[in-house]
C-alpha cells in the first residue's frame, strides 16, 4: 500500500514537471524566432505596428516623403542626398526605439518610478539630439541654395513692375487686416475710438502711391488721386469710420507703399 501510495504521489508531480517544461517551450518559441524568415516577419511586424500607432512617427513619416520630394528640385548630390535621406532614418530610427523603450517601461511597472521616468526621459533625449541632428544637416545642404534662390526670387519681383505692384498691395491688405484685427483687441480706448484703420482707404490710397511711381502721365495721376479720395470720403459718409481714421489709413497706405518700393530698389 505504501508503494502504491508513493507511485501515486510520484506521478502528478512528473506530469507537472513536464507540463511546465511544455509552457515553457512554448513561451521560448513565442519570444524566439525560428529562422531568418521568422525574424524578419516579426521586425515588419514591429515597423508596421509602430507607424500605426505611433501619432509622432506617423507625423514624420509625411515630413519625410513631403522633404524628400520638395529635395529634388534642389539638385543634390549623390553624397548629399545619402546624408539627407540617413538623417531622416535616423530620427524615425530613435523615435522607433523611443517606443520600444517606453513599452517596456509601461511593461515592468504601472506606477510612477523615478528610474521608469530616467529611461523615458533619457529616450526622449535621443530622438530630440536626431532632431538637432536633421537641422544642422538641413542647415548646411539647403541655407546656401534656399538663400540664392529667394535672392533671384526678390530681384526678379523687384525688376517687374506688375509683379511688385501686385506684392505690394498684398502685404498692404495682409498689414491692414492685422492692424484692424489688433486695433479692435487693444484694450486702449483712444485708438480704439480714433485710429480703427479703414481696409479700403488704406488700399485705396497705396493703389493711388503705385499709380503715382509708376508712371508720370499728370492726367492719370490726377483721376487715382480722385479715385482715393471718393473712395475714402464713402467709408465716412456710411458712417462706418471718422475724419481722424480715413486720414490715418491714406497715410498708412501711402507710407507702406513707399517702404516697399524703397526696399526694392535697395534688392534691384
């Protein structure tokens, strides 16, 4: 009976060995890869779940493709474009581990560590040092090419009188709006009741300034100037600006347009 007893009590416990050894297996073959085709599965795997799931990644991912696309105009190097496109590998490659690093973080413990926090910190750090990286490296293959080009932009503008006509007046209505917008949120009562700047006005009169550099003809110079001043005189009598604003937006339009002009024979 004792024997019995024992074979008895041997057995459960050989089959709990063996079923642990089988888990154990099991969790090997889960946490290792077969072979090489195996692994490579698994790194896809890795690479897809990331760019998924990752707002950060996924964001520059599209910085990437839309950089890349804009450097081919910019005719690069064979060498130059290598630099560019390990760089831009190399922050998706520290943002990638960055993930990795904060999964297992989020892994080992669920409450706040100092040491969890170092090693996300420390990850983060990583993917901001690639990012200075990127800059440096834009810096030095684009500031020279980016700067000829704006030159040559600037110079072609300014030596085409229709071409700056219409940039004035752009940056005139673009300065106007701004001007209005902070003139109705400062809270400082006089200019707010005396020098709220009239948008037609202000066009208006730096429409009249480039009529008058542009051309000479005394007839024409008169009918803009006209032109102005019915334009002007309209805001005041629908009542939708005083005396005081009317002569403000005239003298801002006209001083605008003057600068401009004067910057651009500067660039001509």
């Amino acid at each position: 009976m004792k024997k019995d007893k024992n074979n008895t009590t041997k057995e459960p416990k050989k089959n709990i060995n063996e079923k642990s050894k089988e888990q154990l297996n099991n969790s090997d073959k889960r946490i290792k890869n077969s072979g090489f085709i195996d692994a490579w599965k698994n790194a896809i795997n890795g690479i897809i779940y990331a760019t998924t799931t990752q707002s950060n990644i996924k964001k520059q991912l599209i910085i990437a493709i839309v950089v890349v696309v804009v450097s081919l105009f910019f005719n690069l190097s064979k060498a130059e474009f290598l630099c560019f496109l390990f760089t831009i590998i190399l922050i998706l490659f520290a943002e990638m581990v960055n993930t990795a690093i904060e999964t297992v973080v989020d892994l080992c413990t669920e409450v706040y560590h100092p040491k969890a926090k170092i090693a996300k910190d420390v990850a983060a750090g990583g993917v901001v040092i690639t990012a200075i990286n990127a800059i440096i490296v834009a810096y030095f293959l684009f500031f020279d090419k980016i700067s000829e080009m704006g030159i040559t932009f600037i110079q072609n503008v300014a030596s085409s009188p229709q071409h700056l006509a219409f940039s004035v007046i752009i940056i005139v209505i673009i300065a106007a709006l701004a001007l209005i917008a902070f003139s109705r949120t400062n809270k400082n009562k006089i200019f707010n009741d005396k020098f709220i700047p009239s948008g037609h006005a202000t066009i208006a009169f730096a429409a009249n300034t480039i009529i008058w550099i542009s051309t000479t003809n005394p007839v024409i110079l008169i009918l803009s100037l006209v032109m102005a001043i019915l334009i002007a005189e309209s805001r005041i009598q629908a009542k939708e600006h005083r005396l005081s604003e009317v002569i403000f937006s005239a003298c801002l339009g006209t001083v605008l347009v003057l600068i401009l002009y004067g910057l651009a024979r500067i660039f001509m």
